[in-house]
C-alpha cells in the first residue's frame, strides 16, 4: 500500500476529483404495468383521463408495457352478447352510451356506414412503430383513438392509417405496408400470447407486478384511487410520493390536444371551472377552443 504525500491518499490513487458528489439512498423501486387494451376500446378511450394522470404523477415508479388484445378480428362469428353486440350497427349504441357516461367524446356513426372490419390493422402499426420508437407509437394510438372515436374515421383503413403514421413524420405507406406483412402478424401474435399468459380476457386490463411476479389486476375503466391503492399493493411501500403535475402549458405541449375531461381530472376541476383555468394558464397564442360533440376541447396552435 502507497500513501501519496500530494493527495493525501492511502491505498490505490484513481482518477477521481478532489470533491465528488454521490447518492446512498436506496434505488427507487419499480414494477412493470401491463396495460392491454385495442385501438378500438371505447372504454379505454374513456380511461384516458385517469391513466393520463396516473401517469404523469406516479409514473417514476412504473415501466409501462402497452400490449395489444385483439378485440376484433373479423364480423366472421364475432358476437359480444354481454353488451347486446352481434353486428357492426349494434356497436353505434354502445359507443354513444359509453362517450355520453365518460364525456370522452364519441360519435360512432361510422358503425351505420363504413363500419370497421378489424382492430387488427391498427394494432399492427402500432407493433411496427414500437419496434422503432415507443414515444411515438404511444402517440400513434392517441391519433387513431382521436381519428375513430372523436372524428369519425375508420382507422381499419389503410389511407387512414397512412395519413396518422405521415404526421408523425414517419413514411405512412411504409410502415403500414410492414405492418401487413408477416413482421406486423408476428408482433402482434406475441402481444396476443403475453395477454393470454397473463390472463386477459378483457379490456382495459391493467396488471402491475413486482419483481416477485406479485401485484394485481384491475378490469375495466376504473377511478384513480383504484390504480394507486394497486401501486402501493404491488410496491409494498409505506408511502407513494407524486410527482407534481405538470402545467397546463407543458401538457397541452406534450399532448397537442385536450379535451374538458381530461383538463378536470388532472387538475381536479369542475367541468364549468375549465374555461376560466385555460384562460389563466394559456395565452391565447397558444391553443385554439374548439368543440365536439357538445365537449370542448383545446388544440396546440
């Protein structure tokens, strides 16, 4: 052993500074969350809200899978009998109930006149894009989710789905071409084999797990006291700590369109407190008010 007279040091001399800074608290515990879901779940667009939220502030405890289910392969034999559902008109109705309980708006009318034939196509985009970047398939399906839900649009189409995938900045007819090919089967019959494994039978299904393989399952579009007494079950901690929520400016920003339920349940307003916390946070350079459906909405100009 050397003791260097300059450093002051006894033992190996490393390159390390004079003063250098270091954390000894215990690393942060994390769990992975499977969320299951499809393109086009009417009740996961109604969960948008909440998960958004939940996100935002516990998410520094969370990996987030999103994992695709496959609600609808073909009108070849499917029939949902629980929710009255044997053909494409059927799921008109059901939507408009869904959207009018949620007040995440719905239209459906393409259910009547240019029904979708499968939330396969979607799906598989969505599997392509991840492969590339997950940021920008989490953006995929909130386009798709806005296109089908909202705008009427029929995302089982491939024009559609190219027009969603170009504003990303992504070659549409690239990606949706991949994602016709065997690649996009493939991705998404391992999505379809981890939901099974994980005994998904329907959706939104939310699973969190711990490092044990211990956690819990939540079914269906539920409140945020329901995600968060489930984090703290499958974390095992005394206390979970909330990151602050992110203003106004910064989330309209990352999401580029917000509609009035999603501004209460992040900022625990009433619906008729929205208007006058856009104009006190926003400047009017920064968003348009628009309208649909009888919900107001605000899009980043």
């Amino acid at each position: 052993m050397i003791c260097d007279l300059e450093t002051g040091i006894c033992g190996e001399v490393g390159e390390d500074n004079d003063m250098v800074m270091i954390d000894l608290n215990k690393p942060q515990k994390t769990i992975d969350l499977y969320y299951v879901t499809d393109p086009i779940c009417s009740h996961c667009w109604a969960l948008e809200p909440v998960l958004r939220r939940f996100e935002e502030q516990y998410g520094h405890y969370i990996k987030f899978h999103t994992v695709m289910g496959g609600l609808l392969e073909s009108w070849n034999g499917f029939a949902d009998k629980a929710n009255g559902i044997n053909n494409p008109a059927d799921v008109a109705e059901h939507w408009r109930e869904v959207g009018e309980h949620s007040r995440m708006p719905i239209d459906g009318s393409l259910w009547l006149d240019n029904p979708i034939q499968s939330s396969y196509p979607p799906s598989r985009v969505f599997k392509v894009i991840q492969q590339r970047d997950e940021k920008l398939a989490q953006e995929f399906l909130r386009r798709a989710r806005e296109a089908v839900f909202v705008f009427n649009q029929n995302i089982g189409d491939d024009e559609v789905l190219i027009d969603i995938v170009n504003q990303l900045g992504l070659d549409g007819s690239s990606i949706v071409k991949e994602a016709a090919s065997s690649i996009g089967k493939q991705l998404l019959d391992q999505d379809f084999a981890l939901a099974r494994s994980l005994g998904v039978r329907g959706f939104p299904t939310i699973i969190m797990a711990n490092d044990e393989n211990k956690g819990v399952k939540i079914v269906g579009a539920r409140p945020l006291d329901y995600y968060l007494k489930g984090l703290q079950q499958t974390i095992s901690a005394e206390e979970i700590k909330p990151n602050p929520l992110p203003s106004l400016s910064d989330l309209l920003e990352k999401e580029a369109l917000l509609f009035s339920k999603e501004i209460e349940v992040m900022y625990d307003l009433s619906q008729d407190e929205v208007n006058s916390f856009i104009q006190k946070e926003l400047s009017t350079t920064q968003y348009q008010l628009k309208e649909a459906l009888g919900e107001y909405y605000i899009e980043k100009n």
